[in-house]
C-alpha cells in the first residue's frame, strides 16, 4: 500500500508531470536545465582548476544559475538535489539551514568520508563549511567518479562539486531578490490523543488499578505543543560594474527562518566583495574575492521530538512544583524526580537554549599571467586564506528537572574552536594548436598545498554557583600536498587523449605511507566529425569516450579532522585515538575506477543523451580486526583489510519538445544504477560473520546493519519473522534458519541480511514549461531499493505503555500493526521498503522586461517545497541517512512568493 503525503490537488498535478517525463523521454537541454559537458567539444569553457575542460576526457553536468530551483533555499545543497545523475543528497534533518549527506556511485568506504571534494572558486571547501548564499552563486558543475581525479587531484576520488560565483558586468547593474516563506509541518508522528489513550489504558491493563489510577485529567496535544507554523525571510542585494578600467561587485544577504518545531530558528547575514583587474593587453589577469557569512542557529534539544511522541496525553502541560512550573514526573510521595520517566518536551524546549554561531571569512586570489614572448604559456597561481570561528552553546534552566543531579541546578557547556585553512595552487600551462595537422596540445604541470589548523576548547559549568564540571582543550594541525601532472592531446577534432599523475602526500599517516602516486588516462573519439557520420545530418555531436584513474580514497587527507573510523576510533596528529590501536603500516585506501560511455546530441541540440557504464573497486579498507589475548595495548587494531565494489550505469537524456517563439517546454530525466557488494572482509576468523554497525534506540548497544562478505554495505542483520495466515507477525516467533536446535534467538547464525540502506535507482525528473513571459518548472527524485528500520515502529510496544508502574507512555498508532507486549528490534518486520517518489519543487513565475529606458526587469513567482511523497513506508519519511528511523527533525512543507528586481 501507497500512502500520498500532498499539497490538496497535487496529485492531479504529479500524475501529469510523470506521463509527460516518462512518455516523451526527457531531460534538460536548455538554460532551464543541466546540460552535459564533456571534452573534445564545441563549448568553451572557463578553466576549472588546472585546465580547460574541454581537454578533459570524461564528461560532466552543469546547472546554470536559470536553472536553479526558485525556492526558499537556505544553502547550495538546496539547489542540487535530482539535478545530477549517481549524485545523492538526503538532508540530516529539516531543520532550516540543514546539513545534507551526500555520496555518489554507492558507499565507497566503511571508515572514511565519501562525500565528493567541493570546490568554489577554483578553492577547496570541507562539505560541512559550505556556508555559501545561493543568490551569490553562477554554476554548479558535477564531475562524477575517479576520472575527476585527473583534474583535481586525490581528494575528488569520489567526483567533485565546482561551485563559482557570479562575476562582474562591464556596465553597472543592481540586483535585488527578496522572498517571504510559509513553512508548515507535514507528515507528523501520529499517536494517541487522551481519550483514546485513556481507553487503551482501561482495555490492557484492566485488572491493575496502579496503572489505571496514574492517567490524568488534562487533554493535552504533545505534538501540537511542540509543532508550529512559520514564516520566514530572504533578501539579497548585488551591485556590479566597472570603474575606472576594473571590473567589480558587492553583495549582501540576510536569511531569517524560524523552524517548525518552536524555539528552532535560522538567522544568516553574508557579505562578498570581488574585483578583476586585467594589466598588459590581458596578458596579466587578476581576480580577488572576499567573503564573509555569520551565523546564529538556535537548534532544539535532541529529546524534545521523542519525548512529544511518548509523554503522557492525560498530563498537561504546566503545574506547580520547583522545577519552573512545567509538569514533571515526581517519586511517589515525594518532590524529588522521577529519573526514568518521560521529560515534558515543551520544557526540554523552553528551559534549553541550544546556540550555534559561526563567523566565517575567507580571501581568494587567483593570478594568470600569459607570458609576452610566448602567449601559449601561462603561469597561474590559485590562493586562499580561510577562517572559522565557531561558538557553540548549551544552557539549561537553573530549574529544569533534568539538571536535578548538580544538586545546583542548571548548567551551561561552551564549545569554542578556530579553524585556519591556507590553500595555495601554482601551476604552469603550455597550450598550443597545430593547424596544419589539426592537432591540439595542452601540458599542465603544478603543486597544491593545504594546510589546516584547528584549535579549541570546551567548558562546562554549573550555572548558581560556577562549579566546573569539564574542561578540555584540544590542537590538530594537519598538511597535505600534492605534485602533479597534466597531458591533453587532440587531433583532427576527432581524438583525445588524457594523460594525468599526480604525487601526494597527507601528515594523517605515517612517514613511509603517506605519499602516494595516482595515474589517470582518458579517450574521447568523436564519431561525429568522422567523414562517413558526415550523411548523419541529424547528428549534431557523438562521442564515446573511455577512461581509468587510481587514486587514494576519497578522504585521504582530511581524516584528521575528528572524522569517526569504523564507529571507533578517529585519527588526531598521525595517533589514532578510541578504543582501538593503529598498525604503523596504516595507508590510505586505494580506488580504481574504470569506465566507457557515450554522448550524443540530435536534431540541433533538441535531444541530448549522456551514458557512462563503471567499476570501481576500492581497497584496503581501513577496519578494526579483533586481536589476540595479550598481543596489543588494545583488543583491536585498526588496520587495512577488505574490499568493497561498485558497479552501475549512469543515464541523463534532455530533450527541448517544443522551441517556438513565445513557447518552450523542457523536459529532463536522469539515471543512476548502483550494486555495491562487500567483496572482502580481511577477517579470517571462521566465526567472523561481519562488522556490526547502526546502533538502534532501545536496549544496550544493539545495532542492526552488518558490513558482510558477498552482501551490500550496511545491509540489515535481522530474524526471519514468523506471520500467520492472516499476514500478521507471531511475537517471538522466527524461523530456524541453520536448522540447530534450541531456540532461535539464542542462536546468530539464525540471522541473515535482509535490504539495504543505499537505493538501487536513483532517479531525477525535471520539466520547465514557458509561454511568453510566464514559466512553470517543476522538479522531482525517485528512489527505488533502499530499505529503512522503522526504530520508532520496532519500540512501539504494549509493555512500554507502563513505565513500571511509575508513569505512563503513549505510543505510535501503528502499534497496533504488530500488536507486540514486548520488544522485538530484531525482526524483519521493522525493515521497510522505503522506495519513495517526490515532488521536490513546484515553481510558477512572470517576468516583466523593460519597464523603463534603463533596461529594468521585475520577476514575480511562487513556490512550494516538498509538494509530495509516495512511499509505502510506514515512518515519517523515507529519506533516512543511514537508514535507520529514529524519529528526527521532519521537513516541512514550505510555501513562497519571491521578487527579483534588476535594473
């Protein structure tokens, strides 16, 4: 069964929308849309990093600002999703202003990050750091796989994001975007209300009148009082021209969003000043750009969702007592606490004040220079200096019942930390056409350096009388370096050759094992232009291209950043610290990719095609084995074993179905099939059956995702549920999967894997309709294969209703879907098909040209986000990072009118 979370009417409108994308093909071909770029190809393109792309041999997808969806969006992030084929995002939480995870081409790695290297500007940024306005942002360029290694280096193992920035106009322009939101909870727990919570009351626990005499008088809607409705604001301001021979631009942006759930906010001030002076007949060219962005984010205590979906309905919300008149469970007979019972979630959100400031500034320089007495050699230095400083605070009330145990009630913990990065690229490029063999050669050969230094500190104190309670300071001061080289040779306009290597070195390893060679090679042959494809006429471009690259993974150097490895342990200054010892051997893994695919373009541009078949292996893996007795300071080690591979296809077809003067319509479609198999544990104990990873809520230390030889990375490690004819699952009754007597549970190999976290297909739609002046884009995802542990579904039991006689608990509704008295997290009935489909954005606009004489442009539009899910999952959402439900911040369902103004 398919359950439809929607805007009233919306079906009506996403029934449309599939039959028109899957019935005419699809993609995005023009400026409404990503396109595909790839080398040996007529477009020019500003040089991305260490050269021009149309020297690179492999393919990649841009979105142009005109592109971008016309939504309240707080970050980058926001604008990519669905846009690019294999390219994954799912948002942390929806909290305004959210993180994303993002991987691509399946999980790569059980230890280190897979996230793709991000680029702005030509400079590298952490994914985390991304602290961008949209309004200030020109493009978006996806390179997917190893072979985008070959231009940037190591860490773009796992693809790469270029991010630039708009750029200056030679006359002057002013720019103004401002947006008012309405964001609205959607998709909400549903549990019981206090008279059907008083009747289950009565109807299971009739013959205890301990139980029956704890229910209350009060009426009280937990997930009203923490929910709320609000609006919020974006305004952005941009000013570019000339003067005085130098090309210029300023901005400035305020974002305010308060979130969904109360007390929650997003509050955004950004500032940029860019300048691009060009000296000797543009032989010397100069750009520099600053950039600030300042930060205050009021975040909620992480308790507040769980205990609104648990705390008793019969109770209300305020009373008289010591802990600042919010109702709190009390000992029997006394004023003191109960310790185990449910917190009240509107104090947890009102006695808490969870603060996260970060003051963000950057500088980037870039410097090329032609030389005079040889114009097809440049020398280009890419510079930036980075600071963050973060302040991160955490108050609760000298009279929250939590903080009972400091005897002084109330306390406060104050993170602070300031991270310097310094990036610099230097590197020299040969460039030269041979017109009488029609032949093109580009040489490229440079060094990166980055270096990252991060301190900080955390204090803790009690608030009435200052007692300390913690107090820690920690440094980690980290390099990575890199020599590389570049080769791009074309002839005829028919073939392209791309030879790459690159040496690099990482401080997070030892001496012996943190430099590191990566080769990358490319073929682009170009169909089109050969003579007997000439008759084709209807063939405007057809290339098949080929290329291999082994690189380090992904996150070689940047694993000192505190990243966790294997759930256990994180590298600090070239020492691993945790629970598990490092081998001295300790390297990076390695992956090989390889790949074939094709491009194609037909009928002047109206259909455009992109295919890309690949393998990619990644080894030595970093894992914990277990070690014997006595042999180590530690009862693990953490070493290099194991093997994991992806393989897939990629697909992107972008079609223009109509081209008439006052009418254009766009449609877009891409593709992305991933199997992903842990082919080599590298532990040879015979009762080894895999890593045990994904802690679930409930009990001690339980997890339910297994890393297991021959089965997909976080696959779930489950007990085959029992049902009866009706379909409905038996408590406590699994099948005997090995066959050995006794009883099941007690017995592992009892076990199997069952679904994964990661999707089979991941698919994006996109379909931009224009007619004269008014426009209407609507964007989508589906997802098909991923499975989601419903955690909330699998705590969802009679027992819990109890408390001990102490206090009482409500319960999801779909308790009754098992109808279980006791716990049971390790059925496969928790594990859920979570293949969805979204209507992500719904985008309807007017543009008003030429007001004035002085060229002014009005655009008008609405919005809304979230439009509409379909899923069988049973849960909140679907789009679960990591798989497992555990009853997180929702995303709201947002609501907006725009304005741009230009003149």
């Amino acid at each position: 069964m398919y359950t439809f979370h929607s805007v009233p009417g919306s079906s009506i409108v996403i029934l449309i929308f599939l039959v028109m994308s899957f019935s005419q093909g699809s993609a995005q071909q023009s400026d409404t849309t990503a396109r595909v770029i790839s080398g040996v190809s007529s477009e020019q393109d500003n040089n991305i990093k260490n050269q021009d792309i149309s020297n690179f041999a492999g393919r990649a997808y841009r979105l142009e600002k005109d592109a971008f969806t016309k939504g309240f969006s707080l970050r980058v992030e926001d604008l990519i999703p669905g846009q690019f084929p294999g390219l994954v995002m799912t948002p942390v939480s929806g909290e305004p202003g959210g993180e994303y995870n993002y991987y691509s081409r399946g999980v790569a790695s059980i230890s280190e990050g897979v996230s793709p290297l991000i680029l702005v500007n030509k400079i590298p940024v952490e994914p985390g750091s991304l602290n961008l306005n949209p309004e200030d942002v020109q493009d978006i360029t996806w390179f997917p796989g190893g072979m985008a290694s070959a231009l940037f280096g190591w860490e773009a193992g796992n693809g790469a994001i270029v991010i630039n920035t708009k750029r200056v106009s030679d006359k002057f322009r002013f720019n103004y975007s401002g947006k008012l939101s309405y964001s609205e909870p959607v998709n909400q727990p549903e549990n019981f209300n206090a008279e059907s919570f008083r009747f289950l009351i009565r109807e299971k626990f009739s013959g205890e009148p301990d139980m029956l005499a704890l229910a209350g008088e009060a009426n009280t809607n937990w997930i009203e009082e923490v929910f709320q409705p609000v609006i919020g604001q974006d305004h952005h301001m941009a000013a570019t021209g000339t003067n005085l021979g130098v090309p210029w631009r300023v901005s400035a942006g305020y974002s305010g969003a308060p979130g969904i759930v109360r007390t929650s906010a997003f509050k955004r001030t950004t500032a940029a000043i860019s300048v691009y002076p060009e000296f000797f007949d543009k032989h010397l060219k100069i750009s520099m750009d600053l950039y600030g962005a300042f930060n205050n984010i009021r975040r909620i205590n992480q308790s507040v969702l769980n205990a609104a979906l648990y705390m008793d309905p019969t109770q209300p919300v305020y009373a008289e007592n010591d802990y600042g008149g919010y109702f709190t469970y009390l000992n029997p007979g006394s004023s003191n606490i109960n310790p185990i019972a449910m917190l009240n979630p509107v104090a947890l959100l009102e006695q808490s004040d969870f603060r996260r400031k970060t003051n963000d500034f950057s500088a980037n320089f870039r410097v090329s220079y032609s030389f005079h007495f040889l114009p097809d050699l440049k020398i280009v230095i890419n510079g930036s200096k980075r600071k963050q400083d973060r302040n991160y605070t955490e108050t609760s009330d000298s009279l929250a019942a939590w903080t009972y145990r400091l005897g002084e009630g109330g306390f406060v913990s104050d993170y602070k930390s300031s991270q310097k990065r310094n990036y610099f690229n230097g590197f020299l490029n040969y460039s030269r056409n041979f017109s009488t063999i029609r032949s093109k050669i580009n040489i490229s050969a440079g060094y990166n350096y980055l270096s990252d230094k991060l301190d900080g500190s955390n204090l803790e104190r009690t608030i009435i009388n200052q007692t300390l309670l913690d107090s820690s300071a920690f440094g980690q001061n980290n390099f990575s370096g890199s020599l590389y080289g570049f080769v791009s040779w074309s002839l005829m306009e028919k073939y392209l050759v791309n030879v790459g290597i690159q040496s690099e070195n990482s401080s997070v390893f030892s001496m012996d094992n943190r430099k590191v060679t990566s080769p990358s090679f490319g073929i682009v042959w170009r169909i089109a232009n050969e003579t007997f494809m000439k008759k084709a006429g209807f063939i405007d471009d057809f290339n098949l291209r080929m290329g291999f690259s082994k690189t380090p993974g992904g996150k070689f150097g940047r694993l000192s950043s505190g990243s966790s490895v294997s759930g256990y342990s994180a590298f600090r200054n070239n020492t691993v610290v945790g629970s598990g010892s490092s081998d001295h051997d300790l390297k990076p893994e390695v992956v090989t990719t390889f790949e074939y695919g094709a491009d194609l373009s037909v009928f002047n541009r109206r259909i455009t095609a992109s295919f890309t078949r690949y393998n990619e292996v990644i080894d030595d893996q970093i894992v914990l084995l277990p070690t014997a007795p006595g042999a180590n300071f530690s009862d693990y080690l953490m070493t290099n074993a194991g093997k994991i591979e992806n393989k897939g296809i990629e697909l992107m077809i972008n079609s223009v179905l109509i081209r008439r003067k006052n009418l254009k319509w766009n449609i877009g479609f891409n593709l992305a099939k991933n199997k992903n198999t842990f082919v080599e544990s590298g532990n040879d104990n015979p009762g080894f059956i895999g890593y045990r990873t994904g802690t679930i809520q409930g009990g001690v230390g339980n997890t339910i995702l297994i890393r297991k030889e021959g089965s997909p990375v976080n696959s779930y490690f489950v007990f085959a549920q029992v049902y009866t004819s009706d379909g409905l699952p038996i408590e406590g009754m699994y099948y005997n999967i090995s066959g050995s007597p006794g009883i099941v549970t007690d017995n592992i190999n009892n076990m199997y894997t069952f679904g994964k976290a990661d999707p089979d297909y991941v698919m994006g739609i996109n379909t931009c309709l224009s007619l004269r002046k008014w426009y209407l884009n609507l964007s989508g995802r589906i997802h098909l294969g991923n499975y989601v542990y419903n955690n909330v579904k699998s705590q969802a039991v009679y027992d819990a209703v109890g408390g001990g006689y102490l206090y009482l608990r409500n319960q999801p509704r779909f308790i009754d879907d098992a109808g279980f008295d006791t716990y049971q997290f390790f059925s496969d009935f928790y594990v859920e098909d979570a293949s969805f489909f979204r209507l992500d954005f719904m985008n309807l606009g007017y543009t008003f040209t030429n007001l004035t004489k002085k060229n002014c442009m009005l655009e008008v539009y609405g919005s809304i986000r979230n439009v509409l899910l379909i899923t069988r999952y049973s849960g909140q959402d679907p789009e679960v990072p990591g798989g497992i439900d555990k009853m997180r911040y929702p995303n709201p369902r947002t609501w907006m009118i725009g304005v741009k103004f230009g003149f």
